[in-house]
C-alpha cells in the first residue's frame, strides 16, 4: 500500500486554497452553542448521541434506524468496506477519486478494479462502470460529485448502477452535494444497495470536528452499527452539529457566495488562457503543462495554497473556491506568476 499523506503541515496564516475546506469558518452560532455546553464534566464521559440522533434524523428525513453517525466520511468509507467486503472481494472505484476509497478497500484486502473518467472533459464514465459490473462485485464507491474532477452525475445514471449492482453495496459521497443539489438521499427507501453519506466538513466548516453520516435502509444500518466503534464520534462534534443544522441561512449565504466566485475563477483562467474543467463542487481544476508543482509553490510563496493533483491527471492543479475577494486574490497572484 502507498501511505496517505496529505500536505496539512505550514497552513496557518495562509489563504487555504487546498482542501476545499470552508474558507470563511463555521457558523457563529455553532461556536456559541458549544459555549453554551462547555462544562469541565462533559469531558471525563463517554459521548451520548440521543439528542444529537434525533435532530440529524429530522435534518435529512430519516428513521433513526437508518443514521449512522460516523467520524467523518473517512469512518462512513471504513464501517462499508469492513462490513460488506472479505478478502479478495471486488470492489469497482473511479479514477482519480477521493484516495480513502482505496485505502480502506487495500486494508480489508479487497481487489480493487479501477474505471477512469473520460480524459477529454473527465466526464463520468457511466457506459464503461456499467459493463465492469460483474456478479462478483461486492460495492462500488462514487463520489458525486467527484474530488478532484469536480464532475458528477445524475439521478438516472445512478438508478441504472443500482439497478445493474444489486448484490453490490453502492456508495453514493455527496461530501459537495450543497454547491450541486442532486442528492440520491430520496432512494434509499427503493434500493436497499444503497447508501448516502454525507460531511460536515465542507459547507458547514467542521473539519477539525470530524463528523459525518452514512443513511441506507435501517437493516443495513443494524450491519454497520456491528462494525463500527460506540464512541467513535466526539461529544463537541455532537454537539456542535445541532446548531450547524439550525443554521440554514448561514449555509444557503455561503454556497451563493461560493457559486459566484467560482464564476470570477472561471473567468478569471480563461482570461489568462489557461484551461478548467467545469465544477459541480467548491473547487476548479486547472491544466499548468509541465509547470504544476512550480505554479502550486509559486502560489505558495505568495500565501496561497492550492493542491497538486499532477500525480493523478497530468500538468492539474486544483483550486478550492472560497469568496469573491479570496477568489479575486488567488487569480491575482496565479497572473503574477504565470
């Protein structure tokens, strides 16, 4: 296996243009509302979940049977595979995609059969994922929209993978699905192969609290739950979501602050000739030729970070879209440098 070890050192102070992180900070009233619970006491007990349950269930419309609450979606990837995947089993990725599908699927030793994206636009590769479905497949892991394209699918397309897999556990990240509005969350009462998962690590602005959910059919929930650590959520992260969620206006201001500056990015890279793949997600990548890592350093030296993605698609650098001024500050040192 390749370790994953992702650039998170020297980022203080900087323009954190990287992880498609919230680049403004979570909401005013989560801070307040953890505030409100800090008590020297809630540290020496072990979590309770109950409250926090009830208020996700009704967030997204589930039972409570069908939640699993999860230590980010890297946990939500690792319950799935040590639940639904043995030695040798196969499993079906997309490539590039988030590194955490492989890595938890080499752990459980799984075999993995990887389906590129189409190089010219790197579309989603429906026709090709589709004739790769075998009876032995055991899950397929998808990201809609995908990190680091930033391209996605539709409903449909979805509908006809269920269809094509259903022996298969399908995994369905929607990790940006408030900045593309197409969710597969309204299926899972059709297909019991189904499962959402979704983080509070992007438009929400919890990273560093580490929480996610993973929804399905409320049997499969029984199955996961078997798999997974009883504590394995932090009792700040459960407590801070409650307010998170509460916060809609927050969220719904920052994804229309997001589309638009992702509308100046675009514009932005065209006007200096350099092409970009359109986004679905709160990034943008972009063709640097040979000159990837030197544009990335370069923006570095200048405060600003961006990631490297030419170990996956040759000469691409991705850009997390923040505000306008952010968006506006990232263009001005690339057309310095460029």
């Amino acid at each position: 296996m390749a370790p994953y070890l992702p650039p998170s050192g020297g980022r203080t102070g900087k323009l954190r243009l990287d992880f498609n992180e919230n680049t403004v900070g979570c909401s005013p009233r989560v801070l307040e509302y953890v505030r409100q619970h800090l008590d020297r006491n809630i540290f020496a007990v072990y979590p309770e979940y109950v409250e926090t349950r009830e208020k996700l269930c009704g967030y997204f419309g589930v039972t409570d049977g069908q939640l699993v609450l999860t230590n980010g979606t890297d946990e939500a990837i690792q319950v799935l595979v040590n639940t639904f995947l043995d030695d040798n089993d196969e499993v079906l990725l997309l490539q590039p995609s988030y590194a955490m599908y492989r890595f938890y699927s080499e752990v459980a030793g799984a075999a993995v059969h990887e389906i590129p994206y189409h190089k010219k636009d790197l579309a989603f590769p429906l026709a090709e994922l589709l004739a790769a479905i075998r009876p032995e497949t055991r899950a397929i892991l998808i990201a809609n929209p995908n990190n680091p394209t930033g391209t996605g699918t539709d409903i449909a397309s979805i509908r006809r993978i269920l269809e094509a897999a259903p022996q298969a556990a399908v995994l369905i990240d929607e990790a940006y699905y408030e900045f593309c509005g197409i969710t597969a969350l309204p299926l899972v009462a059709e297909y019991p192969n189904l499962f959402v998962s979704r983080t509070f690590s992007k438009v929400f602005g919890m990273a560093a609290m580490r929480l996610g959910v993973l929804l399905t059919q409320a049997e499969n929930g029984g199955f996961l739950r078997k798999a997974q650590s009883p504590y394995s959520v932090n009792l700040l992260a459960a407590i801070a979501v409650r307010a998170a969620i509460e916060d809609t206006e927050y969220v719904q201001s920052y994804v229309e602050e997001v589309l638009q500056a992702r509308d100046l990015v675009y514009e932005g890279l065209g006007r200096m000739g350099i092409h970009f793949y359109i986004s679905q997600g709160n990034f943008v990548l972009f063709e640097c030729g040979d000159r990837a890592i030197e544009i990335r350093d370069g923006l570095r030296a200048a405060g600003v970070l961006v990631r490297d993605r030419s170990y996956e698609i040759a000469g691409c650098v991705r850009v997390t879209i923040g505000t306008r001024d952010q968006s506006r500050r990232f263009l001005k040192e690339l057309e310095r440098i460029w």
